[in-house]
C-alpha cells in the first residue's frame, strides 16, 4: 500500500537486509503490506510520510540520533497514536534498561523477544492495524466535528446569534464572544452566570427567574425577552431562546440556546405603541369634545359598570387560582396601586353622584358600584394585613375590657344557634395592640368557628398569660403546630387569647395550608380565604403569632399570641371638634398620577376651593417659592425623584407655617418611619376629605403650625370583616 493520510502499510526498519525482508515476507504472507527502510533517515520519510505501523530492530537504532522521529511522535494530532512494534534480543523493559530508554522515547512500543514465533509477529501488527484503523475514524469525526462547528457558527454569525450553555445543577456558564458582547462584556473576558443575573434589569429579574424555573421543571423550551444593562449603564434587549438537554436518566443536563439582540425592534415597537396611544387619545379628546354632556356621562357609566365588572371577575378569579403562587404579589406596592384605583373610582362616582340627572336607575347603578370600589378597599386592607404593612397604632389595651365590649356585636354577629363563652380572668396586664384591627380579628375567628359548627355549637373565648423562655417558645411552636411563616417569638411576656369551637375540625392538609392566602374550605361564594392570613398578618407585625390546633370531629382552637405592653393603657379623651371653615382655602395639590390628580382636583373645587396642581416635588417647591399664597399642601407620597415626606420636609424650610397633608395609601411609607404629618388614607370619600381639609384648616388658622401629633393622624376607614 502506497504512503499517505490514510495507511495501513508497516514500515521495517532491521539491522539487517536479511532480516528485513525476512519480516516483510511474514507481514505480507499475513495479508497486510510493508515497506523496507535501509537506514534511519528513509524510516523517518516513510513514516512521516503516511503508515500503520513501524517494526524496528533495537540494535538498528541502538546508537542512533532518534531526535528527528521523536520530535514527530511528540507532534501527533489529538486522534494518532502511532503504534511500534520494537523487536529485541534481550527481552522487554523489565530485564532490558535499553528497551525500556526506547519504550519511554518512542511512546506506543509493543515488545518482542527475539527469537519469536511468526504467529506471535502477525497477531502484534494485526492488533496495531486495528488500532490504527479506529484512530483514522476517530480522527474522521473530529473533522466531520470541526466542519459541523464552522458550518453552525457561520449560521450563528449570518444571524447575529451568540450561543450560550448553562450546566446544571452548578450553574455555570459557557457564552460565545458574540453573546457576551450582548450584554456589554469583551469577546474574550470572563463572564459567569452571576454575571449574567446581575446584568438583568431589576424590573425583569422575578419574570426570568420564574420562567427558567418553569423550564427546569418541566422541561420545556425556555424563550424569553428581557432588558440587560451593560457595565456602561445602557440598557439593552435580548430575545434568549433554549432548550433542555436531558441525561440518560432523564434529568436535565444543561439547557442550550442562543440569544439576540432586539433593541433595535422592541425600541421601534415602544415608540410605535407610544404613538398609537397618542393617536387613541388624541382621537377620545376630540369625541369627548364633540358629544354632548348626557352621552359622556352615559358613555363614563359603562365604562365605570365595566370596571367594576371587570374588577369583580378578576376578584373571583384571584380566589380560585393557585394559592402559593399569589403570595409573590401580596405586597406592600400591589396594595398602593389598588388604593390608587379605588382612589380615582370612588372620587370620580362621589362627584358623578351628585351632578347625574335626578334618574333611580342611574343612582341604583352607581351606588352598586361604590359598593363594589368600597368592598375593594376592604380586600386591600386584608392583603396589607398579610403583607404586615397596615397600618398600625400599637398602644396599651386592656383585652379583658375589649373582648367583654365586643360581646354583644359577637352574639348578634353568631346567631342564636351559637353560645358563646368568656373566660377572661382578672389582673392581666395590658397588651400591646391596635384596638381597632385586634376586634377585626376577633370577629373573624369567631365568624370562622360559627361556619364550622352549622347545626350550632359552643364557642370559647378565653384569655391568659404567658411567658416564652428561649426554649420553650421554640418548644410550644412546635407543639402547637404553629404554621410555617411565623417568626420565632421572642422571649417576653405575652398574653394568650383563644377562640375555640366545637366544630368538625380540620384534616392535617387543610391545618397546614389555613393561613394561605385565598385558600378556603368553604363552598365557592361563601368567603375570600384571606381571613386567617390577615389574623396571622396582624399577629405577627405586632410582635406575636398565630397558633392553629385542630382534629376531625374536636373542633379548632385559634390562638394569638400578643405581646404585654411596657405602658399603662391611656385614659381616653374627647377629640377636639374640628373647626369649621367657610372660606375658600388656596390648596396646593401634589400628585404625579394624572387620574387620581384630576379626581382629586375635582372634588376640591367641588368643595369650593381653588386648587394649584403640581405633578412633581421638584415642582411643588418652584410654586412654594414664588410669592402665591397657598393655604394648605396635600401631596402624595410615592412620586419618582422626591416622595411625599420629602417634599414635606423640604416645604417647611421654604414655608415653615405651611399646612401639609399626607394622602397616602397604608403600603406607601417604609418600615420604621415616624410621621409627624396629618394622614388621608387612600381610598377616601368627599365626606372624609372635606372633614379632614376643614379640621386642619382650622388648626393651621389657629396655630400657624405644621407640626400634628401621631395621635392627630387619620385612622382608616372602619372596614366590616368577612368571614
């Protein structure tokens, strides 16, 4: 067989020409092909040259420069292995030092002793042959490989695409130069998957994050658009696109994708639907302006009946979905952003109210839809109960005297089929609490035990001391089957008030899930399920916990752990009548969201007041600076640049006289913050505005002030409970 990439011929290189064409002969009798060197320099082109395998004689090479064929084997490409069959006359490596110098010099050396038997020779080039053979086929793949990878990233490259693999479960990261530019980074510099995740812009962060979740879960193709922010501070959007490689035993390996880059195409379509909005509004200004009043205020009713509509079937939908999945959206800015809605709904009916045509079915209609923005608002207190940001006035109570007040409303509240039951014993200390929302939760878990019983039973109220040590609080919220979310108590005094019913119980699964939010054992329609998640809310922003026992067919036992206040409870005094005030009040509005802001302005001027409208703090403060008179600031408090409280601060170094008011819903103010202003909570009646404007009015005419207690601060709307 001729040299080349591809041989299987042996290459012989003997001490003698008798010898070499001695072993030739075996080779070739054996079927293969061989080629006979006369010195060592031949040998070296002949191997170089293309060939299966070399048979050397030792004592050929003995004292020869093997510079020039070592250097060759050291630079085989990855696939070869060029095989050697060394024949020598004293043995192998193990009793021959020179064969074992060559063995280490030459690297794939097979040892014969002579004198061999042919068989012996023929099974040894047989075997190199094979060997040889699987490394040209090896070294195939590696080329059908090369060319694979270069067709693909020609493909990559003519799309704009960078590749990308993450490994689980370690997470790491292997990107292409073209996708690390995507995100801002050198083609050839590090980049990790922490890198990636902080490059995600923080409003896209929770959806990505779910939606690789979702695939490692179940295997689906992850596709998603997001915005990245490179280390320049621009902001970029990536089109991301994989799917997951799975393991011989089914779990996923690594996902495989590819990215792009759309800024180009999402920054066109941002702007397209910027001007499609635009156009739509231009186009409603201009039919609001040529229809006549009675079609707007028609055309303004179905809108707001569509709303409510809208709202109530979001709200039934909201308490059939998947529990856990809605705590993620239980927070604080949900809460604002539904007070924000309520505000403008409530605001726009109140006057809508009062200037619609004399017509009951109209008023049928509109007092529906209060009813249904009110019912809103009392679902938004339960949440930021659960969230642990309602708003709280934490102060001494003395429990036995509100449990024994809250005994008549309990009756009427249970029917006569229930007997209700007090155990409060004399000398408790006070409790730390708000009054207000602990009655709230009363009712609720006694309205819960009343439903568990509906052929009537016995409930138990009672009240007792308690102390939790670092151990025993540990202790008794494992033995209490406390439900997971509960802090750890802290060590203290606490004071223990349950509600127990001899009702049919709870099953360990529904034990175990009573506090989640919008989950309920009772039928469709017949409560909210956010109950005992705003008890469990309450109990823990005020320091203590919620306790939940139960058995089939023994009743449940609900118990809040509240903690014993350091104070005296104080001895109530008539609030002060507000002060009426006749005139017309300059008042500077401040609020950066037009539909509340036009809301607002409306029933102000509704009220006889002249309103200046300001849509920023940095705003408010020009219109403070100038030289109009302006009795009174009512400001919202989150707004982008400066927050209410900002704006508050800022106003009293420009005029410290200026009465502000604070409209504001309950999740808006941030942990810990003391505030010294007047508060409206949102959402709020035309009745409570002019009330809370005519009271401060009043006191700034009086007192020149801004400075308002904590105690002058406006409590929420009293809300009924649901069960």
């Amino acid at each position: 067989m001729k040299p080349g990439p591809s041989s299987e011929r042996a290459v012989i290189l003997a001490a003698s020409e008798r010898d070499a064409v001695k072993t030739a002969h075996l080779i070739k009798e054996a079927g293969y092909y061989a080629n006979i060197c006369g010195d060592l320099a031949e040998f070296e082109h002949q191997v170089a040259s293309g060939a299966g395998l070399a048979i050397i004689a030792d004592e050929a090479i003995r004292t020869a420069d093997l510079a020039g064929l070592t250097r060759w084997l050291n630079e085989q490409p990855s696939w070869s292995d060029f095989p050697i069959v060394l024949m020598s006359e004293k043995g192998g490596p193990g009793r021959n030092p020179e064969a074992a110098r060559l063995g280490r010099a030459l690297g794939n050396v097979t040892f014969i002793e002579r004198p061999f038997h042919p068989t012996t020779l023929v099974s040894l080039v047989a075997a190199a042959v094979r060997g040889r053979r699987r490394q040209y086929q090896t070294r195939q793949i590696l080329e059908d490989l090369t060319e694979s990878e270069d067709l693909l990233q020609t493909a990559l490259d003519a799309g704009h695409l960078g590749a990308l693999e993450l490994h689980l479960p370690d997470f790491e990261l292997e990107a292409s130069p073209t996708c690390k530019t995507f995100f801002g980074r050198k083609p050839r510099g590090p980049f990790t998957y922490q890198d990636l995740l902080e490059a995600v812009h923080p409003d896209d962060r929770a959806r990505r994050s779910e939606t690789v979740e979702q695939t490692l879960r179940t295997g689906a193709d992850y596709r998603i658009e997001y915005r990245n922010i490179w280390p320049d501070g621009t902001q970029h959007w990536l089109d991301v696109r994989a799917r997951a490689v799975r393991r011989p035993d089914g779990s996923i390996r690594s996902l495989v994708g590819v990215c792009s880059d759309i800024t180009a195409r999402k920054t066109a379509e941002i702007e397209r639907e910027a001007l499609l909005a635009q156009l739509a509004a231009e186009r409603t200004a201009l039919a609001e302006l040529t229809a006549t009043l009675e079609q707007r205020v028609e055309q303004r009713t179905a809108d707001l009946m569509k709303e409510v509509a809208a709202r109530e079937r979001a709200q039934e939908q909201l308490r059939h979905a998947q529990k856990m999945e809605a705590i993620g959206q239980l927070t604080g800015g949900v809460a604002h952003d539904f007070n924000n809605l309520l505000m403008a709904v409530m605001g726009n009916l109140d006057l809508l109210r009062k200037r619609m045509p004399e017509d009951p079915r109209l008023r049928r209609l509109v007092d529906g839809a209060l009813q249904g923005a009110e019912r809103g608002a009392s679902l938004t207190q339960r949440l930021l109960a659960f969230a642990r940001q309602q708003d709280l006035r934490a102060v001494p109570v003395d429990l036995g005297a509100l449990v024994r007040d809250m005994s008549e409303l309990l009756e009427r509240s249970l029917g006569p089929r229930i007997t209700l039951r007090l155990d409060i014993p004399d000398g408790l200390p006070a409790a730390c609490v708000d009054a207000n929302q602990l009655e709230l939760a009363v009712l609720n878990l006694a309205i819960n035990a009343r439903d568990a019983m509906p052929d009537g039973g016995v409930i138990e109220i009672r009240l007792a001391a308690w102390q939790a040590k670092n151990d025993q609080a540990k202790n008794d919220q494992t033995r209490s089957d406390q439900v997971k979310g509960d802090p750890a108590l802290q060590p203290g005094n606490y004071l223990k008030l349950s509600v127990v019913d001899s009702g049919g119980g709870m099953s360990p699964d529904v034990l175990k899930r009573a506090i989640e939010p919008f989950f309920s054992s009772k039928p469709v329609g017949k409560g909210t399920g956010l109950g005992l998640s705003m008890v469990h809310g309450l109990a823990v922003q005020l320091g203590g916990a919620l306790q939940l026992s139960s058995a089939v067919g023994k009743g449940t036992t609900a118990v809040l752990v509240l903690p014993v206040a350091t104070t005296a409870p104080a001895v109530e005094s008539p609030a002060p009548a507000a002060q009426k005030i006749k005139r017309s009040a300059v008042i500077l509005l401040v609020d950066d969201d037009p539909l509340i802001a036009m809301s607002t302005m409306e029933m102000l001027e509704d009220l006889g007041h002249r309103v200046i409208g300001a849509s920023s703090g940095p705003h408010a403060l020009d219109i403070l600076r100038s030289d109009q008179e302006i009795d009174l600031m009512m400001t919202d408090h989150v707004m982008p640049g400066m927050t209410g409280l900002e704006l508050a601060a800022a106003s009293r170094e420009v005029r410290p006289h200026l009465v502000v008011l604070l409209a504001t819903g309950y999740a808006e103010l941030p942990d810990g913050t003391q505030v010294d202003l007047p508060r409206l909570a949102k959402p709020y009646h035309q009745d409570q505005l002019r009330e809370r404007l005519d009271q401060l009015l009043g006191q700034g005419a009086g007192q020149h002030t801004v400075a308002a207690s904590a105690d002058s601060l406006a409590a929420p709307s009293t809300l009924s409970p649901s069960p």
